[in-house]
C-alpha cells in the first residue's frame, strides 16, 4: 500500500549514491523483496515507472528478486520453507522460530553509466561502499 | 563504462533508527509502550475506551491516535482524562517512528506508566514499521471473518497477543473461533490470545490483567536497570 513510498526512497538512495560516484546516468537498480514483506512487486514497478522521470534513473531497469520465506527452528537449529504460512518446524514441531528470510526490502546494488571522460574501458566494476 | 555499486540498504533503515530512538526514551522513562494495529473498524477506539476504563485507576496512561484526517477518536479519549495525542497522516496508510517520535514530545512523559499507539486502521503496512513500541498487539473482530490470519501473516507474526474482538456478535456470523485461534496458532504458536467483547466486557479482564502484568514487568526492569 506504501509502495509509492518505498520507491520515492529507492530513488532518494539511488540518485544520491549515484552523484558520490560520478554516474550521471543509472542504467539498472536491482532490489530484493521478501515473500512476507508487504510490498507488492507489481506496484514497486508501477511506481518506479512514474516516479523515475525526470530523475537520472529515467532509462534505468528495475529488477526486482523475490525472496522465499525461510525459517529457521530454534530448538532443532533445522531450516525449512513453511507451507502455508504454517510457521513452526516440521522436524520436532518447536514454534520457536526465527525468519532467516523473506522480509528483506532492500536495495541490492544499483548500475551506472560513468562520465565519457577518462573511461576508455568496457568492462564492468564492482565496487562496494 | 558501466559500474556497478552495491548498496545493500534496508529501505527502512531510517525508520529503524528512530523507533531504536523512541525505544531507548521509552525504556529509560519506564513506559511500557502497546501499538495497536487492526483493519478499520475492528473496534480499536472501543476498546480503548473500556481499557482505560478499568485502568485508569491503577496508572497513568498515554495515548498516541493515529488517523488519517479525523480528530474523532482523540475526541472521544480526551474525555476519559488521559494524555492524547493526535497525528494526522494525510492519507498516509500507517504511523512511523518519526511521527511517533513527535508525538512523544507532546506528552508528560514523566507521568506516564502506559502508552498505547493507537495506530491508522490498515492490516498491511503497520505491520511492517517498527514504532519503538515493546509490544505490538493485533486487534480481529468476529465481522471481519475468521480467514484474515492467513490473508495478513505478517502483522500476526510480529503481533505479541490478539484480541478477538466483538465476540458478542459470534451467534450472528459465521465466524469459527476454533479455527481462528487454530490459524493463529499456525502463524505464531505462543500468541496470547484474548477473545473478548469491548462492547460488553466479557473477558475484558484477561486482556486488563495482561497488561497490568506487563506494566509491573517494565516497572521491575527500570529498577534493577
């Protein structure tokens, strides 16, 4: 329901990381979004579509990895995947359990184009920050 | 040349820090902090009402309101004679930890034992944003139908207890309180679970009693802490 504004905050993160490295242009923004966190992805891309205009993000893709819920028994230390959003673990039927994933609302990474100047190579950096 | 930059932000990161912030104030003054969170109409403001009621005699007690544009429900608490604070969101669909955070500016904290963030009627985004609270507790309401637990895992997961609200309306629906409770179970196995009627006080005194016990728990920790 909020998504709009998680997205307007994508975009903040972005644009802002994207001018401390000199990327006047954002070709690719990659997010990750939990199964059980209650962002939609349909309405994250619709909101990235109207808010990127007029922003460096404006020819950016949006990808967007959609993460399974995976919890974690804190009795039998075992990993599973609930079915059914029934969330204790089907080893020793503990309930005391943790999410280990599926709530993520994260930006992942984020690709840039750099200024013409100076870059006379093709290759694609990774760097972290 | 392309570049890629890893970022690995948490989108709501800056919601954390504050609600850490408004925890940490909380914590140190000894209140003990309940956000309330249910669909509209689920029966929050009543049973507000009838908490303070059978409370206000033991403790003080705060009120955060959220509301979309309304000042209705802070209207009918400030009768009770407590603290209220109303924030209004402008069509925002949930509270965060900054309005909170504002909110509690507001408030003589100082006399305060017990705080309840009566948060915008939404069983999806307040899920989701930490306000500082120590305990965040479901409200269901027999007409809303015995499926919502499934159809809104999150905010029963993250939920400490869950009142089953308007339990007097149980002959006129077909709202299955066993298989409620047995949802419920599924998504959070130790969920405290007080069915209840604002309305006509059945089984308030569990719900009244908890929260009593939790108030003298924060006492405790404050000071030995």
């Amino acid at each position: 329901m909020h998504e709009t504004a998680l997205m307007a905050e994508v975009l903040k993160i972005v644009q802002q990381s994207a001018l401390e490295n000199n990327l006047p242009k954002v070709t690719k923004i990659k997010l990750a979004v939990g199964k059980l966190s209650m962002a939609l992805p349909k309405a994250l891309i619709f909101a990235f579509q109207v808010l990127k205009k007029e922003t460096v993000c404006e020819e950016a893709e949006l990808e967007i990895e959609s993460k399974e819920i995976v919890l974690q028994c804190l009795d039998c230390t075992r990993e599973f995947r609930p079915q059914d959003y029934h969330f204790s673990c089907p080893f020793c039927t503990s309930s005391q359990v943790k999410i280990i994933q599926g709530r993520e609302l994260h930006i992942i990474s984020f690709e840039g184009e750099e200024n013409e100047l100076g870059s006379n190579c093709g290759s694609t950096l990774v760097k972290s920050q | 040349m392309n570049l890629e930059v890893i970022v690995a932000q948490p989108l709501l990161k800056a919601n954390e820090e504050l609600a850490k912030q408004n925890r940490n104030l909380l914590n140190r003054r000894g209140i003990t902090t309940v956000n309330l969170i249910s669909a509209p109409g689920a029966g929050k403001t009543t049973l507000l009402e009838k908490t303070i009621e059978a409370l206000k005699n033991s403790f003080s007690i705060g009120i955060v309101e959220g509301d979309i544009y309304t000042t209705f429900d802070s209207e009918r608490l400030a009768g009770q004679g407590v603290a209220a604070v109303q924030i209004n969101t402008y069509g925002g669909c949930h509270l965060d930890a900054q309005m909170v955070a504002q909110a509690l500016e507001r408030l003589p904290l100082d006399k305060i034992k017990l705080l309840f963030i009566e948060n915008v009627g939404n069983l999806v985004c307040p899920a989701e944003f930490d306000l500082g609270e120590n305990y965040k507790v479901a409200i269901l309401s027999v007409s809303e139908g015995s499926d919502k637990p499934k159809k809104y895992p999150l905010v029963f997961q993250e939920a400490e207890a869950v009142i089953l609200n308007k339990i007097d309306l149980l002959p006129y629906t077909d709202f299955d309180l066993a298989v409620a409770k047995e949802q419920l179970k599924e998504i959070k196995n130790n969920l405290v679970m007080f069915p209840l009627s604002a309305k006509t006080g059945e089984g308030m005194e569990a719900w009244v009693e908890w929260l009593k016990d939790k108030v003298s728990q924060t006492e405790k920790l404050s000071a030995t802490g």
